[in-house]
C-alpha cells in the first residue's frame, strides 16, 4: 500500500525526513549522510563569504541544490527584520521561496521568540515566501501560524541540539491533530526511537541535524534515521493495537494437551 | 564651488583616473577604486557570483545587475553564501 508524498506549499516529497548541513566534520561527509538518509530537503544557513579565503570549500559543490532542495534558514535571527534580510539574501542566491523561519531568543535554550516569529512570518508571507516555521509546542501559537498562511508548522520536540527527544508528547499531538497543513518535529530529536515516536504520534516529518551529524558515526544514523522515519509513518497509518491493563496469550488456548 | 568637494588637490583635473574609495565589506573597512562595480569586486576577491548573494546599504542587489551597480564612498556592502546549518 502506498503513502501519500508529503506536500508542502505545492512540492511533493517521498522522504519524510529533512537533515540539516552543521556540525559536519565537513561537506562530504554531510553529502554521504544526506545519501544515506535519504533526505530529499536540506536546511542551510546564509552567511558572509569569508573575502580573505575565496577557495574556502561552498556547499553547493558538494550538495547540487538542483537535485536536493535546499531550505535556507535564519538560524541565529533575533528579531524578525534580521530573519527577513537573511531570507531575502537567501532568495537572491537561490531562487528559492520555501524557507525555514526560526526567531531565537535566549542562547541558553534557543526557545522560538513567539511573538517575533508572528511578526516574522506575516512579513514574509505578505513578500511571497512560503514559510515553514520553527516554533514552540503550543498548539495556540501553531494555529495562529497556520492562520497566518505558514506552509508548515514545526514545533521543537526538546531544545535544538539537546537530543533529550519528545519532551511534550500530548502537544504534539494536539497541533497534529488540528493542523491542515504538514507538522513536522523540528529540533530534540536523538536517536532513531525520537524520529519514530515523532512519525507515531500522526507527524508528517522530522526535521534533524546534530542527531545525525554529532552520531559516532553519522552515515549510520543517518541510515537509522530512514528507517527510524518510515517505521513510525507506517506504524501511524496501521493504527496501533489497543492498549490493555493485563496479559493477553497469543496463542489459543483451546485443545491444551 | 569645487572647494567644496574634499578631493585632494593634487587630484583636481584628474577625474578621469580611478581614485582609492572606502567602503565597508562585509564588516571589516575595504579599499576600491571609484568606478568599480559589483562584478568587478567580485572578480578582484575571486569570488564565483553565482553562488552568493550581494547586499549594498541593506538592499539586495538583483544579479542581473551586477553589471551596472557602481559603488559608492561609504557603501556597506554584504556578500553572503550558503553554509551548513540546522
């Protein structure tokens, strides 16, 4: 039986699982990770060209933005104005209108700044960009969001980077269960059982970077990830058995010798 | 009236040569000669202008005109690319 592609703002994609590109030992690695995970979206982060050393390596010789979508980022935007210039460079360099809007606040947790992402979100929707969008896990903020035209809505299982996993199970699944547009976990995941639960508890994705990248080996958990991702997308649509309080044998217990 | 411009003396009646001109490049002070546009900058730094994006006093600057953009005394200009990000 075939699942349906996920779609978001128009493109169909057949993974379920978006990577980032940080914390790489380098670019090739990244690109044997991104191969093994099977990833068909890849975040990236806008930033100056270092003048002085021009040969520095480019990631878009390692990773063809013609074969893997690239969804920049404005990691490490404080305040809407900073997201929107990042993403306007963004789209000059390369052509691309979907985007992943995040508007950090404290350094300690990088917990979204709410109502900076609002702002943030109305400002690009209103300048043509479809925005996915980085958030907390409050299903009021999500729907707000989702009224504001985002084209995604991914809410942080943990704290970006801490691999702690789903911290919020039952809001996670309150914004799954009320959003017409794609959820996916964006941020806290772990290991390959987070991206599971994620995809279990109904998610359309999940979004990950030092999960993989900070992995012993990353092209391994990369791997681990494609089918962490597809075994909870499947699990989902089987639809779980009933949970029960006491054993129950499955084996007959008629014609006992 | 041409007291009023701050061109060194000696340079009075040679506009047509290229004078030194600071600018800002990406937050560090720069020096280019009037005249030069975002392609030539680009050439001089040897950077490939397919793969960034340029912004000039907080604009973008479209590609397609890379050709005809002049910089200016003063300019602040951001050339950006793609990283590796989350």
């Amino acid at each position: 039986m075939q699942d349906k592609p996920l779609v978001i703002a128009g493109r169909e994609f057949t993974s379920r699982l978006i990577i980032g590109t940080g914390k790489y030992k380098d670019y090739a690695q990244n690109a044997a990770a991104l191969k093994a995970s099977g990833a068909e979206m890849v975040t990236v982060a806008m930033r100056r060209v270092n003048v002085m050393n021009p040969d520095e390596p480019m990631l878009v010789d390692f990773i063809n933005p013609k074969e893997t979508v690239y969804l920049p980022n404005t990691a490490g935007c404080f305040t809407g104005e900073d997201a929107v210039r990042t993403l306007r460079l963004a789209r000059e360099a390369g052509g691309w209108s979907l985007v992943k809007l995040e508007v950090l606040s404290d350094p300690k947790h990088l917990y979204p700044d709410m109502e900076e992402t609002l702002r943030a979100a109305k400002m690009l929707i209103d300048d043509g960009f479809d925005v996915m969008v980085y958030c907390s896990d409050d299903p009021v903020f999500a729907r707000k969001l989702e009224d504001l035209g985002c084209a995604a809505i991914m809410p942080l299982g943990a704290p970006i980077g801490s691999g702690l996993g789903l911290q919020n199970k039952v809001n996670i699944r309150l914004i799954v269960e009320q959003s017409s547009v794609p959820v996916i976990v964006d941020a806290g995941v772990g290991t390959a059982s987070d991206a599971t639960e994620a995809m279990e508890l109904g998610c359309d994705g999940v979004l990950m970077n030092t999960a993989i990248a900070e992995a012993q080996d990353p092209i391994r958990m990369a791997r681990a990830m494609k089918h962490a991702v597809i075994a909870g997308r499947e699990a989902y649509l089987a639809g779980r058995m009933a949970k029960k309080r006491y054993a129950d044998p499955s084996s007959p217990l008629a014609g006992l010798i | 009236m041409r007291l009023l411009h701050s061109q060194p003396l000696s340079r009075i009646g040679e506009t047509d040569m290229p004078l030194p001109m600071k600018i800002t490049l990406n937050g560090e002070d720069h020096e280019v000669e009037s005249g030069t546009t975002i392609t030539a900058l680009l050439g001089a730094l040897k950077i490939p202008l397919v793969k960034v994006a340029v912004e000039r006093n907080l604009c973008i600057v479209p590609r397609s005109t890379f050709d005809e953009v002049i910089l200016q005394e003063g300019d602040r200009i951001e050339i950006v690319r793609f990283i590796g990000g989350g």
